[in-house]
C-alpha cells in the first residue's frame, strides 16, 4: 500500500486523524476519561446523598433513622424535598424523652421490688415487719 492521502485532502491533517487500520488513541483516552468521570460524578452524587445520615450519625441523634430513611426516598424517588427535609432533621437536635422515661421506669421498678431480667418478672422478696398484737405496758387501746 502506498501512503498517499486522498486528493480531496489538505495537505497537513490534524494528529486526531489516524491513517485506516491504526489505533484511534483519541478514542480510547475519551473512552477512559468518560469512564473516569462516571465513576467520580456518582461518588460525589451517592456521598452528597449520604451527607445528612453522616452528620445524624456524628451527632448520635436521636433521629438517625428517620434521616436515614428519608435520605433514602429521596435517592429512590428523586423527589429533593425528602433529602432537604432530612439534612434539615439532622441539624436539629431534638430532645431526647425516651432515655429519662427508661431510666425512671427502671427505678421505679427497683424501688417496687420487681426487677425485670430479659423478658422474665423477677420479685424480691423482703421480710415483712413482724406486727404485734400486744400493746405496751401504759399505753392505752384507744384508737
């Protein structure tokens, strides 16, 4: 085969421009770098996605799993007001009721003398004050 260039040609061809049965290396580096940016572009989307779980999770909030479910509609349905609502329940702190209310029920129980072990109802039993029918010598039966 000759190497002549067709005659409808320029003379100088772009470097792009390979001869026919040749690698086209442009190709294969926009081929990489497509690749390349896919997989950054949906790391960057799934970790923005993440954001208001991680920052839930930071604080250890209370809400963790409601931000965690809502962060998760949001990426199903891509509907946005569901990831702005939870990054928005993340940043907030709620009161935490329910630690208080355990801590006082379990209290509670001890001090009724009913401590609860797993699932099973454990009573303690504590020796009753004996009562005397017999009234001390000088008082009176007067009541």
């Amino acid at each position: 085969m000759t190497d002549n260039i067709h005659p409808a040609a320029i003379e100088h061809l772009p470097a792009f421009i390979t001869a026919p049965g040749q690698t086209d290396w442009l190709f294969n580096v926009v081929v990489v770098f497509l690749l390349a940016m896919v997989l950054i572009v949906g790391n960057f989307y799934f970790r923005l996605h993440a954001l208001p779980e991680h920052m839930a999770h930071r604080g250890k909030k209370v809400q963790m799993e409601i931000v965690a479910v809502l962060a998760l509609i949001s990426l199903f349905t891509h509907n946005h007001i569901f990831w702005i609502a939870g990054l928005l329940l993340a940043m907030i702190d709620l009161p935490d009721f329910s630690s208080p209310m355990v801590s006082i029920a379990q209290s509670l129980e001890k001090l009724s003398g009913r401590d609860r072990v797993g699932e099973e109802e454990v009573v303690v039993s504590e020796p009753e004050p004996q009562l005397k029918s017999e009234t001390p010598a000088g008082a009176s039966k007067n009541v």
